[in-house]
C-alpha cells in the first residue's frame, strides 16, 4: 500500500493552521505528537454520550464508560503484546510510570544494591531515582555515551555486577533520536539477576515494542507522543514485579476492603490506580493506537526514515552544520547547531516562520554536558511530515543564519 | 534625553520597518552594538533567570545615574537587551522607576513580554526595576 502523505495529512486538522503568517510546520514531534481526528472525535464523543465514572455505577452509561476504558487496556495489551491486562496499569505518563517504580522499589533496594542509568536519560528518567537513593542508599552508575551518541555497550558489561538490581535505559533517546539495543540490554541484565525498565516514550510513536519477546520487567509510555491525548500513558510491570510492590497512591478504586483498622487492597491493576482515572484520555489513547496501527509501523517506519535520510542529506549541506547523534539506528530526530549560533536565536527567528522545531537541553541536561555545549536545535519529523516541509524547513534555516550571522 | 525621548527615538526608528524580518535583522544588529558588561561581572550573581539562553546583567551607579550593562549567549536576547539599556541605562533610579513601558508593544516586541516565553525580557526588565528600587533607597 503506497504511504499517501497527503491524505494522511488530511487527518489532522492542526496542520492547516497558520502560525506568524506561514502554515505551520511542526518538527517538534518528539515533544508530543499532533492529533488525528479519530482521536479528538473520541474524545468529544464520551463527554457527549457516555461521560460517567467506572467501576461503581450500576447504571447504564456507567457500564458503557468502564467497558470503553477495559477495552483501551485491552487494545494497549494486544499493541504491546502483553500477556495479561492486568499488568498494564494506567498512568498519567511516563513520569508518572517511573515515579511508581522508583516508590515500589524503595523498600526492596538497601545500601548495598545498585542501579545502572544511562546517561541519554531524560531528566524524568533520572530524578525519581536520585529521590529513590536518598531514601534506601542505593548507588547509581551512569553507563556512559560514545561520540556517536550510542550507549558505550562495553562500560555497560563492565558496570554490571551481582550488586546490580535494576538498569534503566530509554528505548529511543529524545535528545538524540538514538535506538539503544535493549534487547541485549534485557538479557544481559537478566543474567545478573537485575530487573530492567525500559523508557518507551520516545519510542512508541516509531517502534512497535513486543514486550513479551523482549521479556522486559517494567516499560513505560505516554499517549501524547503517539498521537493520543496528553496525561494518559501506561506502566507495563511483570506480575511478579508489580506484586511485590506497594502501592503508590491511596484512595478509591484501590482498595477491596477499608476499616479504620486496616483496608486491604485491590489486586492488580487496581491497587496501582486510586482515583477517578483519565477515562477520556484512555478511550484516546486506544483509538490513538488503532490509528496507528491502521496505517501500519512497518510504512510509518520506512517513511519516516526516508524523511530523515532526506532531511540529513540536506542539512548538511549547510555550512557549520553540526549534527549530535550519528547512531548506527536512530529515530527521525535531528539534533544540530550551526557553527557559533545559539540555538535559542536559531528557533526563534524559525518560529517567525511558522516552523516549530525544539531548542535548548531537551530535558537531558548530561547528554548536553557530554557534548560540551549548551543546547541543540532539535528537529523531529513524523509520518505526517512531508519532503516539501523539509525544504521549507532547510531555505528557513538558510535566511535564519544569515540574519544571525 | 530623558526615558520618554529615547523612548520615542526608538519607536521612530522601529516604526520604518515593514516586516517582522526587518525588525529582527535591527535587533540582531543592535545586538552586535551593545556595550558588553566586564567580563568580570559575567558570574552567576548576574545571571537573569527565566531564559533559555545566559543572560547577564550589571548596574552600578555614576553620580546620581545607574549604568546598565548586559550580555548573552543569544543575540537575539542580547539585541532585546541592547534595547532596553538605550531606555534604561544612564537614568536617575528614580526615573527608571517611574518609566512606562508602553514603548515595547509600540515597537512589536510585546509578545517577547509573555511570561512564559523563555528569552527573559519580562525578568530583565524586573531586574532594572529592582537596582533601581534598591540604589534610590540609598
Ligand atoms: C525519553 C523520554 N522520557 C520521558 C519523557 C517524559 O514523558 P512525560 O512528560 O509524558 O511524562 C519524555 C518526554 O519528553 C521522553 O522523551
């Protein structure tokens, strides 16, 4: 099936919008992707005809509500090919996802254990464990970059040891647009015994993850950067895992029996979801998936490549134009420079232009350390870009950096 | 000339500009004109926070008047700098205090004053208003 990119383009009505006066071009997917229609419609639709709370209403419109929330699991289950749905737990992101590990961890590690993370980690992937380390003494070892922007596989092999027990790694970096080879990750960890959580927010908008092949204990992901609606994402967690865990936050839903003695909780994945849930972002999130599913990874996979290959080629054409990031595999991310040009300069005189692309540290304030600089203009194409935007995007740039320099 | 004229001189000079893209190479150009502050005044204490891009900014007072003097990483932040410091610079604290800033929706850098977006010309012009606050004290 040939990859109509017009008609898909069609889907989403944000991309006929203008901004400062030019059609918008948005090359800042890795932030959070655009909507398709089928998405938003989705969402109108509950709050139309079925909005009412899960799990405690006996009356119709209830039921309709918590069939279609079971049902966004479900379609999250069979995308990720997870054995059991209730081990997909609903969160509010990928954040949110990380925060509830880190807690569920916090009694099981002591002072002597330690936790690998790499250093293309986003901030959200960092933070919630330093918090994690400052309360059971846990050690954290950064498996550090190659020039390339690759994970150094080595110091990773060599950092592991009997006293490793968890190794965090995000399947694509957002800095970069790096693949990392989780699969060798996974097994390698395993072999020592260490339980892994892989970052999938950067990824899932391009890879299909089968999270039983890759036989990964935790994995994490957030609708928004999959073209579904922003503060819904999932947490997969092994059963074994996700039992041995507490549970994060108190409250309704979580919870089969309360005194005020003792309240016993919910099995899973309930006990990892107290309150009124994100209904409406969950319905998204699902159709989000079908969405993409429809149009298939494999042709959103080999066009977005094209774009990137297409788009490099040009860039560097651009005098001073310096690419972070030159993995073997990598996403459709450009991160860049041009000679002395802050990239703040850069994304401001592009946005006059109607192009939205990143700048700054991207949230990955150590990868930036890495490189020694202070930023990078970061560019990120999905499906529903086009070749024509990309040479709008390359002439722009060209004006840009002659009025900068 | 006092705040009003220089004011009044800018907004004459931004207002023979037809498009966004003329405003923006005169900032830029300004930009590259600005007095750079002493490099040994470019340490933290001067950094102005809320922007992308390092940005400082130094006053000390001459006689009765405040001299400003700034520096980025960004020109485009430093051209929004250079601005400010025709309006702001060599004032009494008294004047800068009293000064209105009609002048930046005149000269269409208004949506650079939007507190979310990240170039720091909101917290610049804050800062201003604090030295001056703080040396009329004195
Ligand atoms: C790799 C990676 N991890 C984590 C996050 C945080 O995701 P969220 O803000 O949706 O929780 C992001 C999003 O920027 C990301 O790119």
């Amino acid at each position: 099936m040939a990859f109509d990119v017009n008609k898909i383009r069609e889907d989403f009505p944000i991309l006929k919008r203008k901004v400062n006066g030019y059609p918008l071009v948005y090359f800042d997917n890795a932030a959070t992707s655009q909507k398709p229609s089928k998405v938003i419609d989705s969402i109108v639709d509950y709050y139309s005809n079925y909005n009412s709370n899960i799990h405690r209403g006996v009356h119709s419109i209830s039921q309709e509500a918590t069939d279609a929330y079971e049902d966004a699991r479900k379609k999250i289950q069979e995308h990720f090919n997870v054995k059991d749905s209730n081990e997909i737990i609903l969160t509010s992101g990928t954040t949110h996802s990380i925060n509830l590990v880190a807690n569920g961890f916090t009694n099981l590690l002591s002072k002597d254990d330690e936790i690998l993370i790499s250093e293309l980690e986003h901030h959200s992937n960092i933070v919630p464990w330093q918090m994690m380390c400052e309360k059971n003494g846990a050690k954290i070892k950064v498996i550090p970059l190659t020039s390339k922007g690759e994970l150094n596989y080595d110091s990773f092999l060599n950092l592991l040891s009997k006293k490793t027990k968890l190794v965090f790694v995000n399947h694509v970096s957002n800095a970069l647009g790096t693949i990392n080879p989780i699969k060798s990750i996974i097994s390698k960890a395993h072999e020592f015994g260490a339980a892994v959580l892989i970052d999938g927010a950067q990824a899932s908008s391009h890879i299909k993850a089968d999270l039983q092949e890759l036989n990964v204990d935790f994995y994490t992901t957030s609708a928004h950067k999959l073209c579904g609606p922003t503060g819904i994402g999932m947490l997969f967690g092994k059963k074994e895992w996700l039992n041995k865990m507490p549970p994060y936050q108190g409250g309704g839903e979580m919870i089969s029996e309360v005194t005020f003695e003792k309240t016993t909780y919910a099995g899973l994945p309930h006990k990892f979801e107290a309150g009124t849930p994100n209904i409406v972002g969950a319905i998204g999130f699902g159709m989000a998936l079908d969405y993409l599913n429809n149009l298939g990874f494999d042709s959103i996979e080999f066009y977005e490549t094209e774009l990137l290959n297409y788009a490099t080629n040009k860039l560097k054409e651009i005098p001073g134009f310096k690419m972070y990031g030159e993995a073997k595999h990598k996403t459709s991310v450009i991160s860049f420079n041009i000679g002395e040009l802050h990239s703040y300069d850069i994304g401001t005189i592009l946005d006059k232009f109607g192009i939205a692309v990143r700048t700054g540290q991207h949230c990955a304030q150590p990868v930036m350390d890495y490189f020694g600089i202070s930023g990078t203009v970061r560019a990120s194409f999905s499906f529903y870009n086009t070749k024509e935007e990309i040479d709008y995007f390359c002439k722009s740039l060209e004006r840009a950096v002659a009025m900068l320099s | 000339m006092n705040i009003i004229e220089v004011q009044n001189e800018i907004v004459e000079e931004f207002s023979l500009f037809e498009d966004w893209m003329q405003r923006y190479e005169y900032m830029i150009e300004l930009g590259k004109s600005i007095e750079l502050i002493d490099p040994s005044n470019k340490v933290d204490s001067n950094l102005i926070k809320g922007c992308q891009s390092k940005l400082w900014l130094h006053a000390e007072l001459n006689d009765d008047k405040l001299i400003f003097k700034a520096d980025s990483e960004a020109i485009i932040t430093k051209g929004i700098a250079a601005v400010l410091l025709r309006v702001f610079s060599n004032q009494t604290p008294k004047n800068i205090i009293e000064a209105n800033l009609e002048f930046i929706d005149k000269i269409g850098l208004k949506e650079h004053l939007s507190p979310t977006r990240a170039n720091g010309l909101l917290s610049m012009i804050k800062q201003i208003k604090y030295y001056a606050l703080a040396f009329n004290k004195n």
